[in-house]
C-alpha cells in the first residue's frame, strides 16, 4: 500500500466524522475508530472497501493499543506512527440525550484523556471537536468572536454536555502546554447535511423526512426560534484547513447566516413539493438557539468561509434522505 499519512478520526462513524473520514481518504492512510452509539454503519460502508481505510468498532472511554491490532498492520504504525488524530468523540442524540448523560461525560473525561494520550504516545496533531455551546447563553442577534466569555450554568441539565466541552478545551490546552503537543480547537456550530441520523430530534433530517410523507412538520420553540446552519462539506474543509494551520488557537467553524427555523421548513415544504403542515411545541432540553458564529479569525488566518448555499445544502440533504431514509438509522439500540 502507497505510503500516505496515517490519520485516526476518533467518532468516526458519525455525522461529521463520515464526511471527514470520506475526504481524508483522498490524502491519508485512515483509522476510523467508533462505538455506534450515536452514530450508523451505513455512513461508512461504502469506505470498507477502500485500502487505504479501517475501521475499528471501540469505545474510546477504554485505552487501545492500536499497534497490537492486525488489521491495521498495513499501516505500519510502529514504523509510521500516526501524524493526525481527530477527535470527534461525544453522543450528540437529542432524542436520547436524557439516556446518554453517562456516556457523554466520559466521552468529554476518560475518553479525551485516552485521545491525547494517544498523541502524546504517536507526537501526533491533534484536533479538538468543540461546540458552540461553549459560549454558553449569548446576546440574540450578535455574531460571537473566539474570545467571548458567555454566561454558564454549570447545574444546567445540559452540563454534561455543554461542560463537558468547555472541560475538554482546557484539558487539550493544558496537554499542549505540557507535553508541547501541536493541538487544534474547533468550535462547530449547527451543521447539516446528506447522513444525519432521522427519528433522532435533529432538525433538518426529521423535517425532510416528514415533508417527503406529506406529514405534519413540528418545530421545536415558536416562531421566532432561529439558527445559523453550515453545511457539512464546508465544516470538513475548515477543519483540514486549521489541521495544516500554525495556530492552536480556537476556531470558530460555521456560518454567520442567520435563519428562521420556520423558513428553512418551508423551503424544504417548496423544495419536496409537500403538502405537510408547520406545527409548533414546547423546546426540548438538547434543542436551544444557539450562538451565531463571527468567523472573521477563520477567513483572516484560513482564507476560509462556508461556500454552500442554504436552498442548494438542501437540494443535496433532500436528494439523499430520499435515497438512502431507511439506512438513516442507529446501529443499535439505545
């Protein structure tokens, strides 16, 4: 096998992780490593047949020794190492947040002590999936920089979560300063696109599901409630860019245009040619506005910028839910 660089995307399997995976292949030798917890087996399928891919099913919350493994011989781990590892670790379920919390706060503790240990043992990069949610509550209608300090309830019921990430920062910072590790911090806000799990409370996949049956469409909050969206070929790009970047900085990845959840669904109404209904209920604990992201530092230092349309992000987001909703499910159960 052509020697290319060996990259281990911890979280693999899931939404984002898919779609790194996918374009990492391009350019790398490539570990996917995942547990199903929150994530589908069918979004990496199509990569099994791929030499230069492997897949791992395991839970990062217990140490590996990834050397030891005789699939991934043909990497030559123990002449080659591993130059870059992604990680993506952390249930993101907002159906079955409630049930995770557990899983959560190891993902965000154990489970990112076992990732960095891994770069400490490989000299590997190392990149950080954070979230928005780590500016906490954030003035409406203002787009946030990377040095925003926003107001935190750490006794929130979403602390495992939006703590945990907060957590996670400092920890990977304090790796960086310690151990001289070439760490990187991305900030995701909301993402969507072809292979997000449906019957799960995430947004756009449930709408479209629901508009392509001709069935009622719920949101979540009032009319009001809105949301930035990127698309999620544009996160990937933005994070390979800071990857090759000199900064260890924070980086905000996601898009500074703002939406109303009502027209995003009723342009995917207009865009499957539904005959579904927009109702409205009470919001649920993992489903809140969120920040909107100032990504001045992204297109100064990166060049940067999400190049997706909105009405075009749904076009690609529809054609394959049709295609492919009956693949669109977890793993196993929870």
């Amino acid at each position: 096998m052509e020697q290319r660089k060996n990259v281990l995307v911890i979280g693999g399997a899931g939404f984002i992780g898919a779609h790194l995976c996918e374009r990492l292949t391009k350019e790398a030798n490539v570990i996917c490593l995942d547990n199903f917890i929150t994530s589908g087996e069918n979004n990496i399928n199509h990569l099994l047949r791929l030499p230069n891919f492997a897949f791992i099913k395991h839970d990062i919350v217990n140490p590996i020794d990834l050397e030891k493994i005789p699939d991934l011989q043909n990497f030559q781990l123990n002449v080659f190492g591993i130059n870059e590892i992604y990680n993506l670790a952390c249930p993101t379920s907002v159906k079955n947040f409630e049930t995770l919390r557990d899983e959560t706060v190891l993902a965000n503790t154990v489970g990112l002590i076992n990732s960095l240990n891994l770069a400490v043992k490989f000299k590997s990069k190392f990149m950080q999936f954070s979230s928005s949610v780590v500016y906490g509550e954030a003035p409406r209608n203002e787009f946030i920089k990377e040095d925003f300090r926003g107001k935190t309830d750490f006794l929130d019921v979403r602390a495992c979560y939006d703590e945990g990430k907060r957590y996670a920062e400092a920890i990977v910072e304090t790796y960086h300063k310690i151990f001289k590790l070439d760490t990187k911090v991305v900030r995701i806000f909301r993402t969507y696109g072809p292979r997000m799990l449906i019957n799960d409370g995430q947004i756009i996949p449930d709408f479209i599901v629901n508009a392509l049956e001709n069935k009622d469409i719920v949101i979540y909050g009032t009319e009001e409630f809105q949301t930035s969206l990127c698309f999620v070929s544009d996160i990937v790009e933005g994070c390979l860019s800071v990857m090759n970047s000199n900064t260890n900085e924070p980086i905000n990845l996601g898009s500074s245009d703002v939406y109303r959840i009502v027209d995003i669904v009723e342009k995917i109404i207009e865009l499957t040619g539904s005959s579904s209904q927009i109702k409205f209920e009470s919001n649920q604990i993992f489903l809140r506005e969120l920040a909107t992201p100032d990504i001045s530092k992204a297109k100064e230092l990166l060049g940067w910028f999400p190049i997706v349309t909105m009405e075009d992000g749904l076009q690609k987001t529809i054609d394959f839910t049709r295609a492919h909703k009956d693949l669109l499910t977890f793993s196993t159960n929870i």
